[in-house]
C-alpha cells in the first residue's frame, strides 16, 4: 500500500442562523500523524498536529475527535462551498472640523486605509489599519518596519513588553519580534470589536455585547452576555474587567466573571480608556464620562461638540483628551473644564494616545497624526500659528513581514546560541504544551508559545523568559528551532 494511500480527511462544518457559529473543524490522518484545522468558514484557521505510537491509534484518536464535534451539532460539508460570514466593520463618518484653529501638527504618515490601530511607546509608535497592515515607526516619524496581517486590524494593544494586534480573520497576532505569530485565536461566532490583554489574559468584547475571556494557552475561561449590544470598550487590570457597550459600563471580576458593578452613560460607548483608579468612556452624545474603577460612580463629564469617537488622558489623568466625528480634537482639565478645541485636518481620530507632551491619533483617513500638545504650541496654534506638518513617506525597499504559520518558517539552528533559553515541546493530556529545560527556570510552569509551530519533542532556543502573575512564562525576542 502506498504513503498517499494512508491520507484521509474529515471535513465538518458547524453554521447557526442569526449570526451564531460559522466555523469548520478539519481532521487529517497521515499514518501515525494527527492534523486538526480549525477556525472561521472562509479561514485558513489554526493548526495543529500530533504524533501517536502507531497508525491505528492515530485512527483512533482522530474517530474520537470527529465524533465529539459531530456530538455538538457539526455536519460532514465541502469546503469552500459556504462563504465566509462578513465581519463587522465599524461604520464612521468624518466631517471637516468646526474648530476656529488647527492642531500644530509636526508630521502624519499616510497608510492608505482607515486606522483603528494605535499604540505608542518608549520607542515606537504603532498603527493598524483595515487593510491589515501594521506599521512601526520612531517619535520623529521615521517608518521602521512594516507586517501584513490576513486581515482588518481591530485594534492593537500592549501587555508591558508585548505588542498585539486584533484581525478581522479572528486571531490576535504577538508582534513583538521580527516574525508576527497567532498568539489566540477567538472562537468563530465571536464578531470582535475590541480586546485587551492583561498579564496574558486576552479579554474580547464583541457585536453581541459579549465579554470572552481566554487564557494564556489559548483555552476558554469565561463569558458573560453583557446588559448591552454593541461593545466597543474593554479594559482590565487586576481588579476588574471593564467592558462598555451601548448602555453602558459594567465592570466584571477577573477570576469567574461575577458583576462588580454596572453604570448608566450618556449614551452608547464608543471607546475605553483607563488610569490607575479610573475608567473613561467616549459616548455617542458627545461626552466623555469618567467612572471610579471601584464603584463605577461617575466621577466626571467632559463635554464635546460631536459624536465621541476616541478619548485618551495624561499620566493620572490630569488631562483628558477626545477626538469627534468632526476631525476636532478637544483637551480638558481633570475637573471637566474645556481648555482647548482644535481641527486636526487629517479626518476623525478613531483611536489616541498621549505621550511626553505629544498626542498621537490614528483617523478615518488612515494617517497617524503627530501633534504637538504642549503648552506653548497649543498657544501659538490658538492664535493662528502652527509648524509645516512633514508628510512621512514610506521607503520603497521596506520589507513586509507576514505571520509564521508553519514550523518551517522558524529559523532552524544546531545548537542553542549562548545565552538563550531552551524550550520543549511535549504532549501533555492530549495538548501540546511548552516548559523550559533550562536551568533556573520552573519547569512544571507553561510557557505561553505559538500554537502554529508546536510540534512534540521539539526544542526550541529563545532569548528571555518572563514571569506572568497567572503561573506562566511569557517569550521575548526571537524564536530559533533547535535541531
């Protein structure tokens, strides 16, 4: 009997009227190897493979699989004959803005599709737009590095070193080093609006109102149906989830997702941001309102002249920033007094952040937008006095990166270099778990890893190890294959 005749695949797909699941779930027997596919109809999806003593207990292995998912109501199909179910896409306008001056802006990069998207760091600043590209570039404008992600950037967040970006497609990819990677991977009913992430706990809000929470190995912890629809606000720490929606802020424990507390806005929330001791949220009555993490009582309201589509503030809250429907972005004192309102000329910000006395906004027309926001420039700008913004261009030559999806796109190596730290992979109660083996480490903790290039008895070099508060290990810098 030939190789090829010892290949057989199951394909089943699970679609729900209204908008409920519509993902497949894909087994291949290869001899004594086990492949499982699985994600969104219309997908490439997740895979992974496992190794077993011999070809019948493969068969075996894979006839309980397919017979647990054909127990919660998936049906044998052919791929490619449903299509994909259209994801949302936030629907926003910009008009011109009603300011009586202009921002003094110090330079904006054109990234050709609207921008969500925005983090800023020590060293970087970071925008996704809906083309799924995400690009890094320093805080004098200069383009640094470029990925491209399958699909529309939600949002991008940050969890201390690491970097993470939200897709259309239903991953959440790490971008922390050269090679982005699937680091979750949100179950296929769920139409996500925005996440965070906190000590490697991914939290999802979505189209249903829904809050879902997934660990660092990707495996499900809990839901909760939220008071409201539409739920573009999430943020965490570690006493609370705060998850806004269209009536609403209600804020969840971490550890089971017990209601703390639910606080009435005005109007439906269109983005979060949070401080130490406070939760801020953008409204579609043109407020931004903010609440004590601890009670949910509103503490503040910082009144605009539109639709509230981003708010941002400064270390401790001591400013407050909005950007609204009409392309003006807006600063107010911690108490809610208005100190000044400005057009920023580049479409509505979508998503902001402050920094060392610069406000940073990624808009409806797809730019990143540097503004100078300290005193004496907001003065100048005031009185009719604004720098030359400088048009960034993207150099020709700029390569792109693009997720590894498979062990091969690992750089490979025969010894560990000096200094890294030695991984892995093993079969653990059927998954496929990642510890470390070098010495000083815990190495009955997990190590939070990608799923896409497991594959039992590998080994694998890295170049740190940090600590996670849950009881896990969290990789930085890149990832080499040991032979």
């Amino acid at each position: 009997m030939s190789a090829a005749s010892t290949v057989s695949t199951t394909y089943l797909e699970l679609s729900q009227e209204g908008g409920g699941a519509h993902k497949f779930y894909e087994v291949t027997v290869d001899g004594q190897a086990v492949t499982v596919r699985y994600g969104r109809i219309g997908a490439a999806g997740q895979t992974q493979t496992t190794t077993f003593p011999t070809a019948a207990k493969a068969r075996t292995a894979a006839a309980k699989k397919v017979g647990e998912k054909v127990r919660k109501g998936y049906a044998p199909a052919i791929a490619g004959q449903r299509a994909p179910r259209p994801v949302t896409r936030r629907q926003v306008s910009s008009a011109p803005s009603t300011a009586r001056a202009a921002a003094p802006v110090l330079w904006r990069f054109a990234t050709g599709s609207s921008a969500f998207g925005i983090h800023v760091d020590d060293e970087h600043c970071w925008i996704g737009n809906q083309a799924g590209d995400v690009y890094t570039l320093d805080h004098d404008g200069a383009v640094l590095a470029r990925f491209g992600l399958p699909d529309g950037v939600k949002c991008l967040v940050a969890d201390d070193f690491w970097v993470y970006a939200g897709c259309d497609d239903g991953s959440v990819y790490d971008l922390s080093s050269k090679l982005p990677f699937a680091a979750y991977d949100i179950a296929a009913d769920v139409d996500i609006f925005w996440l965070d992430i906190h000590e490697g706990i991914l939290n999802v809000s979505d189209r249903e109102g829904r809050l879902t929470v997934i660990d660092h190995e990707d495996e499900h912890q809990w839901a909760r149906r939220s008071r409201g629809e539409h739920a573009w606000m999430v943020r965490a720490d570690d006493r609370a989830v705060y998850h806004g929606h269209h009536r609403g802020v209600t804020a969840y424990a971490p550890d089971g997702g017990g209601e703390l507390w639910h606080a009435s806005t005005r109007g439906g929330v269109l983005f979060g941001w949070q401080e130490d001791d406070a939760v801020y949220a953008g409204t579609t009555h043109r407020v931004v309102q903010r609440l004590a993490k601890a009670t949910g009582a509103i503490e503040a309201t910082y009144a605009c002249d539109g639709t509230v589509y981003s708010c941002a503030t400064s270390p401790g809250g001591q400013y407050v920033f909005a950007g609204d429907a009409a392309s003006s972005v807006y600063c107010f004192d911690r108490d809610g007094t208005r100190l000044w309102k400005l057009g920023t000329g580049s479409g509505s910000a979508l998503s902001m952040q402050y920094r060392d006395q610069r406000l940073y906004l990624v808009t409806t027309d797809g730019q990143l937008v540097c503004v100078d926001a300290g005193e004496r420039a907001i003065a100048a700008a005031q009185q009719g006095t604004v720098p030359v913004a400088r048009d960034v261009k993207l150099a020709a030559a700029m390569p792109t990166y693009t997720p590894a999806t498979a062990p091969a796109a690992v750089t490979t190596l025969a010894h560990a270099p000096a200094g890294t730290i030695v991984l892995e992979c093993v079969q653990e109660d059927g998954r496929l778990r990642v510890h470390a083996v070098s010495e000083g480490y815990d190495a009955s903790w997990n190590v939070q890893f990608p799923r896409a290039i497991r594959q039992p008895g590998a080994r694998y070099a890295v170049d740190a190890l940090h600590p996670a508060a849950g009881g896990f290990y969290r990789v930085r810098g890149t990832i080499r294959r040991l032979l």
